[in-house]
C-alpha cells in the first residue's frame, strides 16, 4: 500500500509517497482483497503497527508492517 503526502516548500510543491507493508492471513481479508481492490483504490487498513528488527550485511534493519 502507498500514502502520499504533499506540501508547499518555498513556493514548491513537493510530494513523497511512503510504501507500507500489509500482512493478513486471515483468508476472509485475502478474499476480498483479491477480489476488490485494484491499484489506485481508496482502501482503510486497520491495525496495529508493528516494528520488526533483524540482520543483514552486519547492520540491524528494521521493517515496519500494519497487521490487523
């Protein structure tokens, strides 16, 4: 899922758009996503922001995930 932002920077419209991960295994989600959402659909997530840590190439990553 995408959300974008906007606003006006020394009379410069400037956007950023942030990519957030969706994790669902209820197969009733899964359903109805599949089904009805298509990209550039206007869609309400809830849920619960989770923030996991882990390695790669020595560094600690973390990736963030909204699970409901």
């Amino acid at each position: 899922m995408a959300t974008e932002e906007s606003w006006l920077a020394e009379g410069e419209r400037k956007k950023r758009t942030t990519w957030h991960t969706i994790e669902t295994f209820r197969p009733a989600d899964i359903k109805v996503i599949e089904d009805t959402v298509t990209k550039g659909a206007l869609i309400r997530v809830d849920g619960t922001l989770r923030i996991d840590a882990y390695g790669k190439d020595g560094c600690t990553r973390y990736s963030a995930k909204v699970v409901p």
